[in-house]
C-alpha cells in the first residue's frame, strides 16, 4: 500500500477550512487567496481599494471546484 501523495493529504486537511487575507487584491496576499481557495478553502479578502479586491474576486471565479 503507497502513502497518500503530499497534495492528497493537504487538501484533506484544508478542505471546510475558512481563511481571512489582508491585502488580497494584490502581491502576495492575491497569489495566497488564490492558491488557498483552489485547495478548497473557503477565503475571504480584505483591502482598502475595491478595484483590485473586485479582480481577486473575478479571478477565484475562475478556478474550478472552488467553494
């Protein structure tokens, strides 16, 4: 029997989870949403300009199987 792969078990363990992101319209804090909600978490995001959070929000919409 092989052990389950790395990115088996990660999205196992963020599966049903909820994460807050400052800054996620932009840098690092996008990519993390991003990254975070194709593992299947639930992410909300926060910043000061609407712009940039509205095209975070448009980019999430286009990752399939997101929550």
């Amino acid at each position: 029997m092989t052990a389950p792969s790395t990115q088996t078990t990660l999205q196992t363990r963020l599966q049903n989870k909820v994460a807050i992101i400052t800054v996620g319209g932009s840098g690092i804090g996008q990519e993390l949403a991003l990254r975070l909600a194709s593992e299947g978490v639930r992410v909300h995001i926060l910043g000061r300009s609407g712009g940039p959070l509205q095209e975070t929000a448009a980019m999430h919409d286009n990752i399939p199987n997101t929550p």
